[in-house]
C-alpha cells in the first residue's frame, strides 16, 4: 500500500469535538482507487453454493462449533480473523472442489 503525499490530501480543518476541551483535527485524504486482481493471494466465496440446503446446513452447525471458540480469544475480531474466517474459507474451497 502506498503512502499518502502531499498531493493527495485534500483539505485539513479545525473541529470543536463536543467530549473534550481540544479541538478535532479533521483531514480528507484522497487515495487512488485499487482495482481487485486475481492471482495467488485472492479468494472469492462461491456465493452458488449458499443456495444449496444441504450446504446451508454444513454452515449451520460448523458455525455453532466455531461459535464455541469465542471464550478462547481476547475479541471477537481475533476470533473472526483466526477462526471463522478461515474455516469458512476451507469450508466453501472444498464444498467448491468436491462440486
């Protein structure tokens, strides 16, 4: 990811923030857009098999067995990251192979 310059911002103000005595520092900062590309690193979820039942289901009780998982993460969004985020990945890569 590239570095912001000088260029790209595209203003900076003063705001009166309402919980604190100092002010805000509001900056607009204008990033060019990224375009997706394919290759090794990407994945893309075959949205396809969410409409099979049988499928549905497999999500279904694999997410309670993840669920499970919370307690042993300091936030949820390790436990997302680490757990539930993989396993789905793995999940709909094989349910897309064996298809």
């Amino acid at each position: 990811m590239r570095r912001a310059t000088l260029a790209d911002k595209n203003g900076l103000r003063k705001q009166v923030a309402a919980f604190t005595d100092h002010l805000a520092v509001v900056i607009r900062i204008a990033l060019a857009a990224t375009t997706m590309q394919h290759g090794r690193s990407y994945w893309k979820m075959n949205m396809a098999l969410l409409r099979k039942e049988s499928f549905q289901e497999q999500v279904r009780q694999r997410w309670s067995e993840w669920s499970k998982q919370t307690k042993n993460y300091p936030t949820m969004v390790m436990w997302w990251e680490r757990v539930a985020k993989v396993h789905i990945k793995k999940l709909f890569i094989h349910e897309g192979t064996v298809k």
